[in-house]
C-alpha cells in the first residue's frame, strides 16, 4: 500500500485510501476533507471539469502546507492529501485531506486551512464546462 | 544573451496556444525582465493575474533568473 502523503494523479481517489495512509500509532482522532465535483454552480449547470496540474511544484506545496500546519498546531501528527486531474464527472471525488492528531480539538481548525491554503497556492487549475461553453474557475 | 525555456499552465496555455515558450534574455535578467519579454511575445498574457515559478517556486519580480531554471507561469490557481 502506498505511503504516498502528497500526490497528483489522474486516478480515481478514496477516503479509504488517503486515511489509510496515515499510520502514527498515537492518534486519536482523524479528520478528513473531501472536495467533490458540483453540479450546478449559480444558475449553471456543470457537464464535467477539467483539472490540470503542474505536479512537480504542486507536489511542493502540498508538502508546505503539511509543514505550516505542523508549525501552528502542534498537536497534529500527520497530513495526507491527495487531488486528482483530468476529467472528472459531476459528483467525482477532486481532492482528500487527511490529518491526524492526538486529540480531535485542532483537526478542524488544521483541516479548513489546509483546503484554503491550496485553492491559494497550489498550482492546481479547474475549468467548468458546460453546455455552452467553459471557464478556467479562481477564487483568487 | 540566454534562453529561456517557460512552461505554460492552463488560461496561461490556451492563450498562448503552446504549452512551452522561448524567452531570450540578457543576463543578468530578473524575473521583470522575463515577464516583459514573455509579454511582447504573447501580449494576451499581461491581462492574467500572473505569477512566475522558477524550479518550482514562486519568485518574487527582482530574483534572478539563470540559464539552467525551470521556468513557469502560473496564472490563478484553484484547485480542490
């Protein structure tokens, strides 16, 4: 099984599997984050997306974030997070976070910017299609 | 002079229509200076809200770029 904490790939990806990868003995608590392709956005509704990666410097940041998140709550042990390119379908799952920490408190807290410091940094782009026509998506 | 190899991401790349560009620069060069020529070369990139990775980083407009630096545009992210 891998012990891959940060990847890019273009495969499907579980919780299951993204959990599985964090393997300190000392935890008590595990949360997760899973971003998954919506449907309608506004009044439009999505056909698929699309994502594109440049994987060498995402990977990078990734590895950041993990390290950030360790700096400010020191309770949390480790952190896995997965995100998938390529096409994706409506209700496909984009992106899983993972952490670990001995006790439940800081996870939520870690876990919100964990997801709000990759949409910042993480060269990782999204373009919404649709029937009529398509748009790369930034909250930036 | 140097040249510049500069990948191109996403908005970046449909643009400019390649997902590679040739910049040449004179050394010493910063990162200014690749944004300016990289612009003449394809003008409908200044409009994006762009910034420049170098190995894999995000630099800063002053950094030096040399002749060996992988080089990308990162125009706005938004992953997850």
């Amino acid at each position: 099984m891998s012990r891959r904490l940060f990847e890019i790939t273009p495969d499907p990806i579980s919780v299951d599997d993204v959990t599985s990868r964090l393997v300190d003995p000392r935890v008590g608590a595990v949360a997760t984050f899973v971003g998954v392709v919506r449907g309608v956005t506004g009044e439009r509704e999505t056909l698929y997306l699309e994502y594109e990666a440049y994987p060498e410097m995402a990977v990078r940041t990734l590895e950041q974030i993990a390290q950030e998140i360790r700096e400010k709550w020191t309770d949390i042990r480790e952190v896995a997070i997965v995100h998938r390119i390529g096409r994706l379908d409506v209700g496909e799952t984009a992106v899983v976070i993972a952490l670990s920490a001995s006790h439940r408190k800081e996870t939520f807290d870690a876990l919100r910017y964990a997801i709000d410091r990759l949409k910042e940094i993480t060269p990782i782009w999204k373009k919404e299609v649709w029937s009529d026509g398509d748009e790369w998506k930034s909250e930036q | 002079m140097m040249e510049i190899d500069v990948r191109l991401f996403a908005s970046a790349r449909e643009i400019a229509g390649t997902n590679a560009t040739r910049i040449m620069l004179t050394e010493p060069a910063t990162v200014k200076d690749l944004e300016t020529a990289l612009f003449e070369r394809h003008p409908g990139l200044e409009a994006l809200r762009l910034r420049i990775a170098i190995n894999a980083r995000y630099a800063p407009a002053g950094a030096q770029v040399h002749p060996d630096d992988e080089v990308a545009v990162i125009p706005p992210v938004g992953g997850g």
